[in-house]
C-alpha cells in the first residue's frame, strides 16, 4: 500500500497505551480518547475531549502525525493532510 502523504514514510504501528493527558490533569480536567505525537511522543486529548491537546500540538509544533494510544486500536491520522492510515 502507497502511503497517503509523505509524512508517512517510515512509520510503524507500534502499541502505544496512555493513561492520562497530562494537560488536562493540569488543568483539573477530562478527556474522552488519547493520542501520540509519532515524532517526539507527546501525549494529549482527541479532537472528542473538550481540550483537543493532540491536534493543538501537532499544529503548535509542526508535528502532524498522531497515533492512536487506546489499547487494541492501531491508526495514524495525518492533521496537515486529514488522512488515516489502519495499521
């Protein structure tokens, strides 16, 4: 399979399982999903908590791919290009 956009290019599907979005705890507040920045490993919300850290760091940093870090689901979406990959 031909990656969607060039930002996949050599990633992997690792398991990666989070228990927390440390800015939500910061802030005294809840999340629904989490995720990963692939590049530097940060964890934050999904775009379904009220926060929505992970996206907001993908555009804060520059970094546009965010993983999955719930157990068992096994997916990269590409925030520049609003693609997915099922790994």
């Amino acid at each position: 399979m031909d990656a969607p956009c060039e930002h996949f290019d050599g990633v992997t599907f690792d398991d990666v399982v989070a228990t927390e979005c440390p800015q939500c705890v910061e802030m005294g507040d809840r999340w629904v999903n989490l995720r990963q920045c692939v590049q530097c490993g940060a964890i934050g919300c999904c775009d379904s908590s009220k926060n929505k850290h992970a996206s907001a760091h993908a555009r804060d940093t520059g970094h546009p791919l965010i993983r999955t870090a719930m157990p068992n689901e096994h997916w990269i979406w590409c925030v520049e290009h609003e693609v997915v990959v099922d790994g």
